[in-house]
C-alpha cells in the first residue's frame, strides 16, 4: 500500500517539486524558504504522526527526480522506531527514480 508519492521538476529554470500527495501515517513538509536561495535545491520533510514508526505501520513512497534537478529529503529529527505489539511488524520502503 502506497503512503507517499514525490516528483521534482524543472519550472522555470528551478528545481520544484510538481506531486506531493501524502496519507496516514506519512506527511511531507516542503517549505517555500530552505536553504541558500542561490541554491538549486528543493528540500522536502518526511514526519510520521504518533512520534515515529509504531507497530503495524507499512510506510511506502516513491520520488522521482528529473534530470538537472536537486533535491534534499529529511527528516526535522531522528526518527523513533516502537517496539511491535502482537508480532505487528512494521516496514518503511522507499523507491527513488531519476
């Protein structure tokens, strides 16, 4: 089950990111100012609700990346993995395309 897609492309000369769609437990942040403005590059947050990754929840996104593109992806700080409850596991795949 897909949670997450990314694409950046070029508009207007610059790096931007053109598909940002996101649903429970995933978020994406992509803040208008990040980072030098002489710099080519589109930064973009990965959050999880609940403070991290809890047992039971499958995290799946993909990201394309245009040629001549940049981009960052981060996370605001490290992320928790919780202990599985009920041999729940959890999983966290992420796909990137240039």
């Amino acid at each position: 089950m897909e949670t997450g897609r990314l694409a950046v492309e070029r508009v207007s000369g610059k790096s931007s990111v053109t598909r940002c769609f996101s649903k429970y437990p995933l978020k994406f942040i992509v803040p208008t100012k990040a980072g030098r403005s002489e710099i080519d590059a589109v930064w973009i947050y990965t959050l999880t609700y609940g403070g991290g990754i809890v047992s039971g929840d499958c995290i799946s996104f993909d990201i394309t990346v245009e040629d001549d593109c940049t981009a960052v992806l981060t996370t605001q700080a490290s992320t928790k993995v919780y202990k599985s409850v009920a041999l729940k596991c959890s999983e966290q795949i992420m796909d990137v395309r240039e």
